[in-house]
C-alpha cells in the first residue's frame, strides 16, 4: 500500500470512530431493518474510502449524510424495483418463470435504465418508453398522453438528450 | 478525439431532430440525412452515439421488465373515456382482454408484440390480427366496415350474403370485399393489399379511383396512389398457420420479423444482416428457426441469456 492509501485509510478510519455510530442511528430511523442499516453505514464509509481525503474538512458529517442519502436512495429505488418486478412476474406462467439469476439480472438492468432515466418527467419518461420500447408512433404517443404530436417529439427530444448525457456527458 | 467525447450543444440538438424525423417516416429524409452525416465528422459521431441508447435498452426489452418500467405510466389513467367505450365493445363481442397492455389502447381490439387475435363477427365473417396491430369496428346498417390503424389483418368473409358492404378502411385507403380472402398491411405511411381468393376493389384516400385486385395479386397504397398490381409473394399468410416464409430477404429483415414474436430481443450483426435468405420459418419456435438459420448461413446464435440472442459470424 502507498504512503498515500495508507493515510487515506486512517483518515476513513478516524472518521468511523468518531461519526460512526451517529450516522447509523440516522439510517436506523429512516428506515427500519437494522441489518439493512449497518450495511449502508458501512457502504458509506467505503465510498468515503474511494474520495479524495479533504483534511480541512470542517463538517465531515454534512458528508457522511450526503453520501448516506445518496445510499438510501438507491437503496429505496431498488427496493420499490425489486418489489415491482416480483409483482409483474406474479403474472408470468409458471413454465417460463425466470431463475433466481435471470431475475437478479434483470433487476440490475431495471436499476441501470432507472439511472439512465433519471431526472425526466413522468410524460417524457412514459413518451420515450412507448417510443423505444414498443415501438409507438409520434401520433399514437400523443393520443395515449393526450397530448399534441409538437409536444411529444419534445419529451423524445428530452430522452434522447438525458440518455446521452448519462452515456456520453454533457455536450460542449 | 475519441468517438466517445460528447459533440458540441448544436450537434446534438441537429442529431436528435434528424432521428425524431426519421422515426417519424418523413419522406425521402435518408438522402439528406446522408449529406448532413458526411458534412462533419461531428455530426457522424452524434448520430453513432445516438444510436448506442437502444443497445442500453436491451436488457429490459422482455415483456415483464417493460411492464416494471411502464409502471407509473400506467397508474395514470389517460382516455378514460375511450377505454370505457373499448371495454365495452370488447365486452360486447365476448372477447377477453388477456392482451398485454402496449399499443393501441383506443382500438376496440388490439395485439401486442407477438401475438394474434382471432375474432369471428356478428355476420360470421372472421378476422386474425397479426402481431402489433389495431382495429376498429365501425358496423352499421349500411356497411360493415372495419378501420386498421396499424399492422395486418386477414379478412374471410362470410360465404353467406350479407346485403352490406364490407369495408377494411387504413390511412391510405379503403378495401371492399368481393365476396373473399385477403390481406391487409398498414405500416409508415404505406398499405399493402395481397388478395388471396376472388378479388377487392382498392381505393386510395378521397380520389375517388378504384381499382379491382384478383387473387394472386398485391397493390401497394401510399400518398394517394394506387402503385400496380404485382404477383403476390408465396406465404403472405403463412403467419396465420404459425409460420414465416421469405423468398431472397436480408437476413436482418427475417430476424426483425422473427423479433416481434420472440420474448426478448433478437438481432444480427451489421456483418451478417445482409446475407439473403430463402425459406420457411416457424414463428414461435425462435430456437427451431435460428437452428435452422445456422444450418444454412455461415452463422452461429451468440447468447447473453435466453432472451437476448444475437446472429454473428460462425467461427471457422
């Protein structure tokens, strides 16, 4: 380990020491399995590892909690996803139901268009889905949302932009 | 610059109007969308990353993870109305409503991705919708007409008279049985009419033209014209017996129909989609197809799961 990693190391460590048991109180009382609560405490903290150490830290656990919220997030996301997708498979006939695998995988590609997805409105969201997914015309976009055709070639507009961004970056 | 660097703001914005024109079936846009590509390496580069967003879309392309994604578009409820009216239709004709829900939620009956619906009407006529298509029934006492929105359907009128015309109406045109058997596509703008017994009297929008097609033939109808009669292709309705059959396609053409009634997504690589390919194929046996493919295209099935499979070149 270099001189560096290893002082990272210490500086995440004092940290734990200090904040670590204030920050699982926090979780604890955002969501309720104590289990779940010392895992995403301890997930922090790793995440504090991969950063880059800011000695002059002054509130270190305004830190702790941006990156805990981030974590919660994700975490409730993937809960309401897993949750949602066992109920869509409750309708699959028996002989094509997915092994525990395929579906650990298909949650996971779930959760990654979520990202991809982030941060449109609901209509666009629904406006690309319907365009991409199944394939639905401007016009027939438009009748299901009741909305006009101008409008939905703007939510599509919107997609496409917000896709790229996440894949490519914001444009020059 | 790599190709992965983003393109300037006003690139990007170019890319995304050109493929929101395109997807919309704007007429004769390939060539200019050409000269705009080779204008710029820029534009080029847009328009590849672009198109990398559908290959992200993928792995949740199999019915079920579409429906978790849908999810909250479909709390909402939009058109109410016209759903209440469809349902009631749908009731009233005893049809169950077991269909997954894309597409064509207004129509009275609709089939998603890979499915086929058969319905028998009031007058004993039949009616079999291909997969992806949408119809209205708009029977009256002076006709029986029936508006396709989208896809195919294959019609079989009733042998017994009925004293009321029967009418299949699309955007381009409408089709008046003669007492028969026939096909009738309508996809982007164009309608395909493939006459299989006796014969359908083809008109084209409001021009007031008519043209008799006989058995055996095909017309296509767009923008307001009646194309020539040709020699139908063999097999236009095999997909009503459960099978597919080409004659001399790109094998990337087989595979998007093949597609539309495989669960999952099932696609070619650039290096093999244009390889011609003659044959019958079973529509929903996607393994005994692409086994077959394999036998006679130098190919081989590439698979990430079940689900999501892909043609490349067969190692030597």
């Amino acid at each position: 380990m270099t001189a560096e990693g290893s002082s990272q190391r210490q500086w995440v460590e004092t940290l734990y020491r200090d904040h670590h048991g204030w920050l699982l109180g926090w979780l604890r009382r955002k969501q309720p399995c104590p289990q779940r609560a010392e895992d995403l405490s301890q997930d922090a903290f790793v995440r504090l590892l991969g950063r880059e150490r800011m000695n002059d830290l002054r509130e270190p656990r305004a830190l702790l909690l941006t990156i805990a919220r981030g974590l919660l997030i994700d975490h409730f996301r993937r809960s309401d996803l897993e949750q949602a997708y066992l109920e869509a498979l409750a309708q699959v006939p028996e002989g094509e139901y997915p092994s525990t695998e395929e579906q650990a995988l298909a949650i996971e590609a779930l959760e990654q268009v979520e990202r991809l997805l982030d941060g449109l409105s609901a209509r666009a969201r629904a406006a690309f889905l319907y365009n991409r997914l199944d394939g639905m015309s401007h016009a027939e976009i438009a009748e299901r949302l009741g909305v006009s055709v101008p409008r939905v070639r703007q939510y599509l507009a919107q997609g496409m932009r917000q896709c790229y961004v996440a894949l490519y970056g914001t444009p020059t | 610059m790599t190709s992965d660097a983003p393109v300037p703001e006003a690139v990007l914005r170019a890319a995304i109007d050109w493929k929101l024109r395109l997807d919309d079936g704007e007429p004769d846009i390939v060539s200019r969308l050409e000269r705009w590509l080779a204008e710029d390496e820029r534009h080029r580069r847009a328009w590849n990353q672009l198109g990398t967003i559908d290959r992200h879309l993928d792995p949740v392309r199999p019915p079920v993870t579409r429906q978790v994604l849908q999810r909250s578009a479909r709390k909402r409820p939009p058109l109410l109305r016209s759903l209440a009216v469809a349902a009631t239709l749908i009731g009233a004709l005893g049809l169950t409503d077991r269909l997954w829900p894309l597409g064509h939620w207004t129509a009275d009956v609709h089939t998603g991705r890979g499915e086929q619906h058969s319905l028998r009407l009031p007058d004993d006529s039949h009616l079999q919708l291909n997969s992806r298509s949408a119809i209205d029934l708009l029977y009256s006492d002076q006709e029986r007409r029936i508006r396709l929105r989208e896809g195919e359907v294959l019609v079989d009128t009733a042998a017994r008279g009925d004293p009321r015309p029967f009418i299949i109406e699309t955007a381009e045109g409408t089709f008046r049985a003669l007492g028969t058997r026939f096909l009738v596509r309508t996809h982007a703008g164009s309608t395909r009419l493939v006459v299989l017994a006796a014969a359908v009297a083809a008109s084209p929008g409001d021009t007031g033209q008519t043209r008799i097609v006989r058995a055996g033939e095909q017309i296509i109808v767009s923008g307001n014209r009646l194309g020539p009669s040709e020699p139908a292709p063999p097999g236009s309705d095999a997909w009503s017996r459960g099978l597919l059959v080409v004659q001399d396609v790109p094998l990337g053409d087989l595979l998007e129909q093949l597609d539309d009634y495989h669960t999952g997504h099932l696609s070619a690589d650039p290096t093999v989609a244009r390889l011609r390919i003659t044959g019958t194929f079973p529509l929903t046996d996607t393994e005994r197809a692409l086994n077959a493919l394999t036998l006679s295209l130098p190919v081989q099935v590439e698979r990430t799961t079940d689900w999501w499979l892909r043609l490349v070149p067969a190692d030597r």
